[in-house]
C-alpha cells in the first residue's frame, strides 16, 4: 500500500507541474498599411481675423489594423519643404481619422520655423500611423501645401514711423537727441522686427526712440535689476524713466528688437581693448578716465582726449581703470609697464593720442577739426573751422551745400589725418567722401549743422542735420 500511494504523489506532482509550465498563447495582430493622405486645400493664406477659423482639413484612409479603430495612433508630421521631416512639427490624433488646423495653430507652427509675415512658403505634411503602443508604424504619401504666416497683434505696437533709434550714454552720440542717424539708426527686418549693430560704451544705459529728435515716446524697461537684463529681455512702450542698461564691456553689440513678442536681444560681436588715460587734468581718477580704444583688441589704441589749462598737463595710461598696472614714459616716446615717469604734453588742446602695448611706444598730437569740401565755401582748397563744445565733447560747424556735394574731415588743416565714411555710419582714416552716392549716400540741398564725434575710445561718427 505504501508503494501504491508513493505513485500516486509522483502522478500528481508531476501533473501539476506540466499544467504550470504550460504556455499562456499571445494574440497575433496581423500588419496595417499606409494610409493615403489627403488635404483640403493646397493654399493657406489666411489674415489676421480668420484666427480661431479652421483653414485646412486633412483626412485619411483606414490602415486597417486588427485592433479597435479607436486605439489607433496617428501622428501628422508638418516640415518646411526639404527638409525631409527632420525638424517636424508632430499633432497626435487617436481613433479618429480627420483633423482640422485653425489659422492660429497653423501660423504658430510655419513662424516657428523661420517663415517671415506674409510670405508664401512650402510645407510638407505626412501621416504616421501606428498602434497605440507605436508598433507597426507606418507612413503616408507626403502632401504638399503652400502657406502665407499673417502678422498676429504684437505684444508691443511697432512704431508709426517704422523707424527706430538708440539713444544714451552708452552709444556714440550720448543723450544728445537728434542721435547720429546713421551711426545709430535700426533696420527694419519686417514689420515688427528691427535690428543694428552699434557701439556700445560698457557699463552706460541707453533707450530707443521711435522718431529722431523726439522724446515724446520711448522704448524702454521696467527694471533695470532683472538678472542679465543688459543680455537682453522684455521691454516696452514708455515704461517708466528706467533706461536699459549696456553690457559691462565695451565693444559692438547686435541689437535685436521683436515687437511681435515684446523682447529684446544683445548679442556681441567684439570687444573692444581699452587704455585708460587719467591726469591731473581729472583728478588722477582711472574710474572716471576718458579711454583709447583697441577695435580688434590688438594692443594698438587710439583716442582723443581735451586737456585744458590749468593743470600741469601730465598723465599715464593704464590698463584698468585703477592703478593695478600703469604705463609710465620711458622717454623717446617709449611706455614703461609698471613704472616711468609721468606722460606729459606741452600745453592745453584736443589730442589725439596713440598707445601701443605691444611696443610700449606712444604719440600725442594737439587736434583742432574741420570741414573741407566741394560745397561752395570750400572747393576743396579752403578749410571751414569747426567749433570745440566742451560739454558735450564733439565739433561742429555749418555748411550749405547743393545736389551732389561732398565733403570730410581733417586735422590741422592737412590730409596728413583726415576722416571719411566708408558706409557705415562711422569714421575711418581717409575713407570715402560723405556724400559719396556708392557709400554714405547723397547729402541733401540746404544748410546743415555738422557734429563730429570723436569722444569714443576708438570709435569715431558724425552727424548731418
């Protein structure tokens, strides 16, 4: 008996781990298929009022898949024509085998891409069907469409003039209102989007204007202590009396200005080496120092400093606007880092200075400026004084001139140095006449107020009223 019911436990263990290890059979879902894609339109134009209509229906036929038609999983895919799909654009849709896009959500995705306001671009759009758990992926056929992006209401309402200004202590010009229109003027990309590249004094503040000349309305911010604030942010219309502060360093900066969103972007471009110049015509202060310019940052700078009387006409250079590394005269117009004696000129005057790091050598030169030319005073043999304004450290003179004059600037009444503009808004050693159509352009007939500004260190402008 003890056999018989020891046989009986083997069966029955061993039956029951046969039924354990028996296999739970999967269901088998047999392959979809592409679907076609087809769309209601090849052309979306759509304006401004039509945001919240839809614009554009697309449908497709049924991948047949085996599982409910409602899990199904659809992708449409939007791209700029070209681009293969790469940087698409995705809107899900699940069981359903239509959806339509609202001018607003079709505009917010081809912006998004680059398109510019009221431009005609080609788009792709294809379908990507699958199973709920993305299994089984398929594509459709690639439609193609043709959209015109319209302009939204900006955050902040471009200006009436469609021009824009910069205008501060951190540009060339100063807080002097009109600004050096060439120097200091935006170009508009589009109807709300303006952008400039300009000198910016580091550590100053500036705003923007939307008419020259005019303090009726500004651009500006709301508070200047927002972090990186000076890199960029929002702004807006007559914000208060907070001016926008510069980037710490001196140099050329991009300004980006996008009314469409209501922000702003600085972006560098290169920086500028300084060597500052205090003296005992400043109090011996490098903090608040006038300063040459390095323009490629080389160790070669240049710059225009007035000295007046009553002062004993010395001073040194140095490398930071503190006394951590002086450059002193070594004689023979050589610089001594560290030491040397005081630089000294012989009397008062508007000098233009030279500075070089490189090879410790250094130049001063007593400037007074004017304006020579082919309007009629001149003829280009007969200098037109220019006058020196102290407070606020530009030169100036008036001249009448006819269709087709032109005219520079010279120091000293000689070609020795003289300044032109090669079409850029600032000054160059023996560039272009302005006036030159190929360059600055024409200068119109009339009387006119010239104002050179040479107070920057290393960049020089002017301006035309």
């Amino acid at each position: 008996m003890k056999y018989f019911s020891k046989i009986l436990f083997f069966i029955a263990i061993t039956g029951a781990f046969f039924t354990a290890c028996k296999k739970d059979t999967l269901p088998f879902y047999t392959h979809g298929s592409a679907t076609v894609l087809s769309a209601s339109t090849s052309v979306v134009a759509p304006i401004t009022a039509d945001s919240n209509k839809n614009v554009i229906t697309f449908l497709w036929t049924n991948p047949n898949y085996a599982t409910d038609s409602s899990t199904i999983k659809y992708m449409v895919q939007i791209d700029s024509s070209g681009r293969n799909f790469s940087k698409a654009v995705s809107k899900t849709i699940i069981g359903s085998r239509t959806t339509n896009f609202t001018a607003k959500e079709l505009n917010a995705i081809v912006l998004s891409m680059g398109f510019k306001f009221n431009i005609a671009y080609d788009v792709d759009v294809r379908l990507v069907s699958s199973y709920a758990n993305n299994n089984d992926q398929f594509q459709s056929n690639t439609v193609k469409i043709k959209v015109t992006p319209y302009v939204t209401p900006p955050k902040v309402v471009p200006p009436a003039s469609k021009m824009l200004f910069i205008v501060g202590d951190a540009t060339a010009g100063g807080w002097g209102n009109p600004v050096p229109a060439a120097a200091q003027q935006f170009a508009m990309l589009d109807s709300v989007t303006y952008q400039g590249t300009f000198f910016l004094n580091g550590g100053n503040s500036y705003v923007m204007l939307p008419v020259n000349g005019k303090w009726d309305n500004k651009y500006n911010i709301a508070d200047a202590s927002i972090p990186k604030i000076s890199d960029g942010g929002v702004f807006g219309a007559n914000m208060g009396n907070t001016n926008i502060p510069a980037p710490a360093l001196t140099g050329m900066y991009t300004i980006k200005v996008d009314f469409q969103n209501g922000v702003f972007t600085v972006t560098k471009v290169n920086l500028f080496g300084l060597l500052y110049v205090p003296g005992d015509y400043q109090g011996w202060t490098p903090a608040t120092a006038p300063a040459l310019g390095s323009p490629k940052n080389d160790g070669n700078f240049e710059g225009y400093v007035n000295i007046p009387t009553g002062n004993s006409f010395e001073f040194k250079f140095t490398t930071k606007p503190d006394w951590s590394n002086s450059l002193g005269d070594g004689g023979g117009g050589t610089l001594v880092p560290g030491g040397g004696g005081n630089l000294k000129v012989p009397g008062a005057g508007y000098y233009h200075i030279l500075g070089n790091t490189v090879a410790n050598t250094w130049s001063a030169t007593a400037t007074t400026w004017s304006l020579i030319g082919s309007f009629a005073a001149s003829t280009w043999g007969n200098d037109i004084p220019m006058v020196y304004d102290a407070k606020n450290q530009s030169w100036s003179a008036t001249i009448t001139t006819v269709a087709g004059d032109q005219f520079k600037f010279r120091a000293n009444k000689d070609w020795g140095l003289n300044y032109g503009d090669p079409g850029k808004g600032s000054l160059e050693v023996n560039g272009s006449n302005i006036g030159d159509p190929a360059h600055s352009g024409a200068i119109a007939p009339g009387s006119h107020t010239i104002t050179l500004f040479l107070n920057n260190p290393g960049y020089f402008t002017y301006m035309i009223q």
